[in-house]
C-alpha cells in the first residue's frame, strides 16, 4: 500500500464567508478517492468581502493524504476544488485540475 501528501493555497477576491475544500478522482474510471478524510484535511475557511485577491492556506503542519494508489504506478487524478457557505447551502465547484499521482511506500 502506498500513499501521496499533499498541500495548496487559494488566492481569491470577494467572496462570503464559507469554506473550501478538496475532492479527488481517479481520471479515468472517476472514481473517488480517499473520501473518508480529504475534505476534513484539505478544509480551509475563507472570508474576503474586498476586490482584493488574497491568499488563504491551509493551516501549519497540516497537509491531506491521498492513500489509493500502489508503488511505481503513477496515474492521473482529478483534483476539484469546492466551496460552501459556512450558513449551508449548495456546494459549488470552483475550478478543477488534473495532477500526477505518484505513491510512496510506507
């Protein structure tokens, strides 16, 4: 069994107060991966009601992981990242990318 690490940052103008989060997807079947921790450990809470863009991070020491994957046997992923209200409501997808999974041994 092998797993991959990760962390990012949001640059973002005028938004409300809400949270964004990461999803992930094998590319090619679209199957979820990691499902059970990702958006717990990718969360990041946003609140910029200016034009200004502003870079929001995850917290220090944090990072999610990605666990599916085996030695030596790169593939792609799909990465979106979502939104949602801190009040509820629709979550919403802001925009997604695709990314090389590579897993270590552990």
């Amino acid at each position: 069994m092998g797993f991959s690490v990760g962390h990012y940052v949001v640059w973002i103008k005028r938004i409300e107060n809400g949270n964004v989060y990461l999803k992930a997807f094998e590319v090619t079947k679209n199957d979820p991966l990691s499902v059970d921790r990702l958006k717990e450990r990718s969360l990041i809470e946003l609140n910029n009601p200016t034009d200004s863009i502003v870079k929001f991070g995850m917290k220090v020491n944090s990072d999610f992981t990605i666990y599916e994957g085996d030695w030596d046997k790169p593939y792609s992923a799909r990465f979106d990242l979502c939104f949602i209200l801190y009040n509820g409501g629709k979550e919403i997808k802001l925009i997604e990318k695709i990314f090389k999974i590579e897993v270590w041994k552990r």
